[in-house]
C-alpha cells in the first residue's frame, strides 16, 4: 500500500501547487446544449419566432425534441398530468374573391400546441433519435474501468442523466452518457467523483451521518464537495488519466474553497477524507491484489 500513500501525497501536492499558481475558472466537463429545437416526427427544425422561443424551452427542459398531443399518443406515449404545452406559431393564408373577381390573399395568424419530450412518458427509447448533445465517439479507457467494474461494493451507475449527481437516499449514482464529455477522461473523473460521494453512505464509512448541515453551500456541503474531488483526482491518478483531469479538478476544488476564504489547509483535511473512501474502494476490489502491485 505504500505506493497509494506516496499517490495521495503527490497529487494533493499537485493540487496545491495549481491552487497557488491560478488556475482557469472550472468548466462543466460535458456538452449541455440540447441541439436544435425540432418536431421530433418529421425532424423539422422551428424557424423563426418559433425557433428562439423553443429554444429557451429545449434547454431549459434538456432536449431539443417537441412533438404534438397527437403526436405524442401516435408513439405510444402520453403527456404526463399537469404539463402545458407550448404555442407554435404560422400563417395561414386565406383567399378571398373580390367583386371585381380578383382573389385577395388574407394572412391569418394561427397556433398549434407542441409539447416537449421530457413532458411526456411512455414512448419507447428506441424512438427517440440521439440530440445533438452527443460530442465525440467515446472509448473506454480500461484501467479507469477496472477501478469501477471491480468494486464488489458499488451503487448502481445509472448511465445518461443530464447531470452528474449521487442519490443518497436510493444510493445510486446518475452520470451523462459517456459521449457528451469533451474527453473520455472527464467522463471517468464525473463518476468517480460521485462514487467518492457514495462511500459516505451509512453502509460503507457513514461519512454523511456526520455532517450537521446538508443544505447546499454550507461548509459541511463544500467540504464533501472537496472529499469527493479529491478522491477522484487520487482515483485518476491510479487510473493514469490526473494529466487530463488535474486542472479541471483544482479548478473545481478553487470555487469550493471560497467557502473556506480559501484556505488551503481545506484541502489536507479533505486529503485526509478522500484517501480513507480511495481505500474504501480498493480494499473492497474483486481484484485487489492486482491493482495494488
């Protein structure tokens, strides 16, 4: 296990070093925008009054697919109680004969109503065509998933959230697909952050049930941030991927440190914390011997 001491202790240097020397503001690791909003049937996309109007709507609700109530009903599907649509806008044109037997165009304003894909349920998955999130072709790297795959004690990984996040009460871990992230590095740093997260259930280090303040932005909410990325730099450093990720994590442990007038003794403590969850996992590895050489 010496080697894993002498890895805590570098990368927290490392980490330290970037804090001292400034570092970029951090940057969500993966792709957000939604594409552009469409009728998800035809694949039109809205032009327009239609097309701004929409668009606020796609990213805020996180995807770019709108489709009507007959639409939603025809795909098996069915808006979910509660939800209102959304006014698309054209013009009909109507024509009418003058006395003189001359056909006058008249322009009519008219609306249907579109409602988004995530107002809705029921309409299978194969249905729904990828948006344009998705960024690049990912390859797993397989030391970074060894580290995953291996841990007899792991949540459930549920794959293609629209964010990344641990779920304490139902103890499962929500990533975005692997694809939105600008690398396939980023994508493993996310998840082990929120593993990092889940060794503080009750059931492995009960690190949680120690914290008198879990509303956001309290101390005792930044420093499980601090934990938590800490432990995945550590995770990233073992995986041989920190080359990719460091930067982005000093950046992310920078904007939490402010809660603590960027105190760096912050970062040992939470050193500290993550090396015991870094342990955690390996010492509950199917194949530990083998990653521990």
């Amino acid at each position: 296990m010496k080697k894993f001491f002498d890895i805590y202790e570098m990368v927290t240097n490392l980490m330290i070093e970037r804090l001292e020397a400034g570092i970029i503001p951090w940057q969500i690791p993966w792709r957000t925008g939604t594409g552009l909003p469409q009728n998800m049937v035809c694949r039109k996309v809205y032009k327009g009054f239609n097309f701004w109007y929409l668009l606020t709507l796609a990213e805020e609700l996180d995807s770019p697919f709108f489709l009507t109530y007959r639409q939603v009903q025809d795909l098996g599907g069915h808006v979910v109680k509660g939800e209102r649509g959304f006014p698309v806008i054209f013009w009909k044109i109507l024509e009418n004969e003058q006395e003189n037997g001359d056909i006058r165009q008249v322009p009519l304003l008219r609306y249907y109503t579109v409602f988004n894909l995530k107002q809705t349920e029921g309409i299978d998955k194969n249905k729904i065509p990828r948006s344009g999130a998705y960024d690049h072709e990912f390859h797993c790297i397989q030391d970074a998933e060894n580290l995953v795959k291996a841990w007899s004690d792991c949540p459930d990984i549920r794959v293609g959230e629209c964010e990344a996040y641990y779920h304490p009460v139902q103890d499962y871990v929500g990533i975005p697909a692997p694809e939105t992230f600008y690398h396939d590095e980023q994508f493993y740093s996310a998840l082990f952050h929120e593993l990092v997260h889940s060794t503080g259930h009750r059931k492995r280090l009960g690190r949680h049930e120690k914290l008198a303040n879990h509303q956001f932005g309290s101390d005792d909410y930044s420093q499980e941030e601090l934990v938590a990325e800490m432990g995945a730099a550590f995770l990233c450093r073992i995986a041989g991927i920190e080359n990719v990720t460091l930067d982005n994590s000093a950046a992310y442990i920078q904007s939490w440190l402010r809660q603590f007038k960027n105190d760096k003794k912050m970062v040992l403590t939470a050193s500290s914390q993550a090396q015991k969850a870094v342990d955690y996992i390996l010492e509950h590895h199917l194949d530990g011997d083998r990653l521990l050489v």
